[in-house]
C-alpha cells in the first residue's frame, strides 16, 4: 500500500469526487458526492440537512430543504470516513481528487466563496443547488472556471469540465482519502487501493 501526501500552502485546491475509483470512472448519478479542499488544505463539502428515505428524496427534489456546510469538525461528526483514510478503506469509500495549482488572488476567492457560504448556506435542491453546484461556484468565483457545469450538474461532469477545460493545471489521484497535519500544514492523504 503507497500512501501520498498532498499539502497544501496557498498554492492548490482540490476537487473530490467520492465514488469515482478512477480518472476514467463514470459513477452512476447517485452513486456520487463532491466536495473541496480549501487552499490551507481543510476539506469542505455541502450537504442537505440530515435525512433519509423518501420524504427527504422527495423535499431534497421538488421543495429544497436547509443546505449545510462541512467543514473538517462537521467531517469529523456525520461523515468521518471522507476524512480519514483508514476509516475510508474499511467503509470502501473510493475517492478521486483532482488537484488544482492556483495563483494567491484565486485561492483566497476559493476560500472566500466557502466562507461565505458557509455563513449562508441556502437551500440544497438535488437539481441546481446541490453539492456539485456550490463546488462549481467555488471554481468559478476563483476565476478558475468561467462557466457552470456543462449538462446535468453531477460531481462526475464538474471533475470533467475542469480536466477538459484547464488540463494544464490539474494533477488526478484515486484512492481512500483523509487529512493530516504534516509539518505546519494540512494535506490530503491519498492511500492508494
């Protein structure tokens, strides 16, 4: 088992698709999730308000329910096998990252863009206003993207459009993902399958 670790100082943010098990991969709508990595290398990723079944499907698509924002303590509570990676080998939750050299100027605006949404959340809608959108949002409030996702706005189609659209800036990695400190910073750890 190779583990990598990826740290971030300022010059980098990162797109993670959860279900996608490779760069080739094309999970099924359903089957995947995205969230971020900020600049300083903490995660992030929106959600829905708790909930299953149903009754949530059924708000999440036709009403919107309250969205929320995690950060890593949100991780940590609801979802701590997307923050650590040995956790995430024993729940079998295969991630891809795509990670992104960035200027100064864009990853403060990336930072800027989950800071805010973070202090208003809005509503999450499974069609527009979901976890792949405000992931999007951040990339095209950096300046890193120009515009929304291309088709159904999925996590799989926002990984594509930036590979499609900025290949000289993006490096890709598959495998079960947490985080660390490593020296004074955070990293992504990426161990491989």
């Amino acid at each position: 088992m190779t583990t990598r670790n990826i740290v971030f100082a300022g010059d980098k943010v990162a797109l993670i698709v959860r279900g996608k098990t490779s760069a080739e991969h094309s999970p099924g709508k359903l089957e995947q999730h995205a969230d971020c990595v900020r600049s300083y290398g903490s995660p992030v990723g929106y959600f829905g308000e708790g909930g299953e079944g149903s009754g949530y499907i059924i708000s999440a698509v036709f009403i919107g329910i309250r969205g929320e924002v995690y950060d890593m303590e949100g991780f940590t509570r609801h979802r701590p096998y997307y923050v650590d990676a040995t956790l995430a080998r024993g729940y079998g939750a295969v991630s891809t990252a795509l990670v992104v050299r960035v200027s100064r100027a864009q990853a403060d605006r990336f930072d800027d863009y989950w800071d805010r949404l973070t202090d208003d959340p809005g509503t999450f809608r499974l069609l527009g206003k979901n976890c792949s959108t405000r992931a999007s949002g951040a990339f095209r409030y950096a300046g890193i993207l120009a515009g929304g996702i291309p088709g159904l706005d999925t996590p799989d189609n926002l990984y594509k459009q930036l590979v499609r659209e900025r290949p000289d800036i993006c490096e890709s990695c598959s495998g079960y993902i947490g985080f660390a400190t490593v020296g004074t910073n955070l990293a992504m750890v990426v161990e491989d399958l």
